[in-house]
C-alpha cells in the first residue's frame, strides 16, 4: 500500500523534471530565433551590428544562467526570460531611433510581417516549383513528374535543393553520384553549403 502511494508519487515528480528542462529550450529556441532576426536587421541597417551581438550573447549568458542558478525553477524561468525579452526592447527602441519613420517596428507591425514574411516563403516555395521545367536532349519540354510516377521522388529532391539555394543566390549547384555515395552541394557567396545526402538508388 505505502509502496504503491510513493510510486503515484513519485511520477508527477519525473513529469515535472522532463517538463523543466523542455521550457527552458523552448524559451532559449525562441529568443534565439529572434536574435537571429534581429542581427540580420541591424546588418541591414548598419546599427552597430558587431556590438549587438556582443549584447545578444552577453544577455544569453546571463538569462541563461539565472534559469539555472536561482533554486526555484518558477523564479527563475521568468526573471531569464525577462532578462531575455529586455535586452530585445532594448535593441528594438535603440533601432527605432536610427531608422526612417517607415521603418520603425511596432507591435503589430512586427506581427504582421511575421505572417507575411510565413506567406512568402511558402510562394516562393510553389511558385519555383512551378516555374522547374525538364527538358530532353533536344530542349524539348517533358512532363514533371508526380503522384506515382516513380521519378517523382528524385524531382522532389531536387526541388528541394532549388528552393534551398535559389532564394540564397547560388551561383553553382555541384551533385556528384558514383559508386560508393552521392553528394549534393550549393555554393553560395563563395561557401559550400553540403545539402543531406540522398539514397544512392535515388541519385541514380
């Protein structure tokens, strides 16, 4: 019986446990997210990108390590992300002052261009695979696979290497199959950027 009760309660405890953890990477996944967005912005706009990124990193340490540190895991989750959330206002009403008006974020501006910057992507998704066009020997147009067609998954694959790296302005797109393995590379800006490998049969 007293066994039976310590083993009910013993598994809230291994849930809680599980669920600490997985909150701080979801809080750490989205701060981290923004930041990624935030940099590219103040590139953009030439807003002291270099230090903003030392702020960024500076801001990561410390609200990561009050998660950690504070013994109260309710306490300091919050007061991290507040930290987090902080340095964020920060860098968005220091960018504000340095823009034209037009440009300056707000709440709802910010929202918005989330949702439309969600729209475009999957446009330019579609719309390039609309626009891919196979051609024979003699550039005569051939049908693009799909359904069943067994051709489709290798088209699929390649689709998927073009949406990759045509909206990141590649200039050479390098795939390499022989015997042993396959490779798939696009080079951007310079850099060779390897793309996940495809099943031998596949590349074939």
């Amino acid at each position: 019986m007293f066994q039976l009760i310590a083993q009910l309660e013993a598994q809230p405890l291994i849930l809680m446990s599980i669920a600490k953890p997985v909150l701080m990477l979801v809080v750490l996944g989205l701060w981290a997210w923004i930041v990624g967005r935030l940099d590219k912005d103040a590139g953009y706009f030439y807003i002291k990108q270099k230090e903003w990124a030392f702020g960024h990193l500076g801001a990561g340490i410390v609200g990561f390590g009050v998660m950690l540190l504070v013994p109260i895991f309710w306490v300091g989750l919050p007061l991290g992300a507040l930290i987090l959330a902080g340095e964020v206002f920060a860098y968005i009403t220091f960018r504000n002052g340095q823009v034209p008006e037009k440009e300056r974020w707000s709440g709802m501006k910010i929202l918005k261009g989330l949702q439309e910057e969600g729209k475009k992507k999957k446009g330019e998704k579609a719309k390039l695979r609309a626009d891919v066009k196979l051609m024979d020997k003699h550039e005569a147009l051939l049908d693009i696979p799909h359904g069943e067609d067994p051709r489709t998954p290798a088209f699929d694959l390649f689709s998927n290497m073009l949406v990759f790296a045509v909206p990141r302005g590649a200039d050479q797109l390098e795939m390499t199959v022989d015997a042993e393995k396959s490779t798939f590379v696009a080079r951007i800006d310079g850099i060779r950027y390897p793309q996940e490998a495809p099943e031998k049969d596949l590349s074939v």
